[in-house]
C-alpha cells in the first residue's frame, strides 16, 4: 500500500482574536505541510458552542488570509458536522464502551482531590436509568498508549491510571473535543496533526478513540507554547492582544523566529510571497525548540 500524501491542517477555535499562540500553530502546520508538497485544511472548531464569540471564526479567516496563508478545500465547521459525531458515539455505543455519568463537578472535584482530572470510574458499574441530563463516558482499558513526536520525543500515558474513563458527549448535549476532533482528522483524512504541546496529554485518548473507531492513526508533532511574562499560556484569557495585522511579515518573521527557523533579518521587511518562499525551503522541524517560548515583541 502507498502510504497517502500529506495532508495536515490547523484547527483553531473562534474564541476570540487571532493572537500571537494562535499565529505559531498556523505557521508551524502550514510549514510542515507546504515543505512536504503536502495539503493543509482549515477546520474552525466551533463544536462548543457555548465558548463561540460572534464574528471570531470570519476575523480569524480574514487575518489568514492577510498573513498570507493559502488552506486547501473547504473550510470545515464543526457546529455543521453533529451527524458524523451521532454516527462515531454508535459505534461506540454499539461496542458497549460507552455509559451516562451523573456526578457533578463539585462531586468529582471531592472524591479526586489527590487525583484531579482522573475519573475514578463511580458511574461505570451503576447502569444508570437515564433520566436527567447526563453526559456520557468512553470505558479506557488499562493498556499503555504512546507515540513518537519529532519534537518532544516518546509520549505515553496509561489511560486507566493517568485520566479514566473520559467525556465524549457532555452533559448540555454538546459533543466533547476529544471525540470530535477524532472523527474530524479521520474524515479529513489527515496524516500530520501539528498544534501546541498544550494539548500533548490529549493525545493518547484520541489515538484511544482511533482504534476504537478503527480509524488510522495520524502522526503528531506538538509546538512548544507561547507564554506571557506570568508564565500562562498567550490566549484570550489571559488578555493577550490581538495580533497586528499592519505590518504581517514582521509578525511572521518573528513566529519564524521563536520556531527556530533563524530568518534573515532583511525577511522582516520583505513581501509576504518572498517570506513564505524563504520559509518553506528552509522549513527544518529539528529546529523547532521543546521549551516554552516568550514572546519578546520587536
Ligand atoms: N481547537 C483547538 C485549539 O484551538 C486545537 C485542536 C487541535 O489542534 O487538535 O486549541
Ligand atoms: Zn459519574
């Protein structure tokens, strides 16, 4: 069998502005894909619509579009997409790995409080008559799972040990990240999935739901995380500002450079075709740093 071309794909999610974290996850997916001759798609992951601002996921696309970027096919929403969810939870259900959880947060918070984020299985055996609004969980088994990612190396969890049976629809009905993320990349047919190392532990419980779902397993490679001077993560909430739009190659040229791609300098101040001519042949993934990264403004 011929292994398929690449095909990647950045996947954020219209929360806010596009900010300086959101910028190195676009350009480190789109190098790696566009250094392969590959495809790289645009999936707005606006499955929870409860986090959705008005107006973010059209900002985003237009500031792509004013950096440069150039996404293969149609752009998919995950709001649109709850059949191909309904279908993936049967499958699930039909193997009977799937069951209601009632407990409450404050319940949980209790009885995990050595543990937090570990689901300790209460519901598992209570075979609960399903009344009242309940979010559901995927049984793990207790088997290690793990993969190699080019940049932070061999990652495993034993998923039994380290998070327990996980959310997949939740409680309002909304269907979780983990299981719509899944069912998006193997519909996608995506073979690379880059994004922040925020989202590292997250990944052995998608590749959980791929065997379970019989899907191919696509390779990983986590970006390190852009923090601000507290030490958090650059995001909307942490009140980080909205990227400049005015001057786009001195953005990129600095995204480039916390990649570890060491531009040239005079890249700062060329055009947008000659920057992302520059940074696709010398797009070089060994160089991508594994700590954390500062933003350090020009
Ligand atoms: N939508 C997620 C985010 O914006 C990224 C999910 C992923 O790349 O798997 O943080
Ligand atoms: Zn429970």
């Amino acid at each position: 069998m011929t292994k398929p071309a690449y095909r990647g794909r950045f996947a954020p999610s219209p929360t806010g502005e596009l900010h300086f974290g959101t910028l190195l996850a676009a350009v480190g997916s789109y190098l790696q894909a566009r250094s392969r001759h590959g495809e790289w798609l645009l999936r707005i992951e606006d499955v929870d619509t409860t986090r959705r601002v008005p107006g973010a996921a059209d900002a985003l696309l237009s500031a792509l579009e004013d950096f440069g970027f150039e996404w293969d096919g149609e752009i998919v929403y995950q709001s649109r997409r709850t059949e191909l969810y309904e279908s993936a939870l049967a499958i699930l259900a039909d193997k009977d790995l799937i069951y209601p959880c009632t407990c409450s947060r404050k319940q949980l918070a209790q009885e995990h409080q050595d543990t937090p984020g570990v689901y300790g299985g209460h519901c598992r055996h209570r075979h609960l008559p399903v009344r009242e609004a309940h979010a559901l969980r995927l049984r793990v088994e207790d088997r290690l799972i793990g993969f190699d990612d080019p940049v932070r190396g061999h990652y495993q969890q034993q998923l039994a040990r380290d998070c327990g049976d996980f959310i997949i629809k939740r409680k309002d009905g909304l269907f979780a990240y983990q299981l719509a993320v899944v069912v998006d990349d193997a519909e996608q047919g995506v073979t690379e999935v880059v994004r922040g190392v925020d989202l590292l532990d997250s990944t052995p419980r998608q590749i959980y739901l791929q065997q379970q779902l019989g899907y191919p397993q696509p390779d990983y490679l986590h970006l390190p995380l852009l923090l601000d001077a507290h030490g958090n993560k650059l995001g909307k909430s942490t009140g980080a500002a909205a990227l400049d739009l005015s001057r786009p190659a001195l953005s990129l040229h600095s995204a480039l450079e916390l990649l570890g791609q060491d531009p040239p300098e005079e890249l700062a101040r060329s055009s947008l075709s000659q920057l992302w001519q520059w940074a696709i042949e010398h797009w070089d993934h060994q160089r991508i740093p594994k700590e954390n990264l500062y933003l350090n403004p020009h």
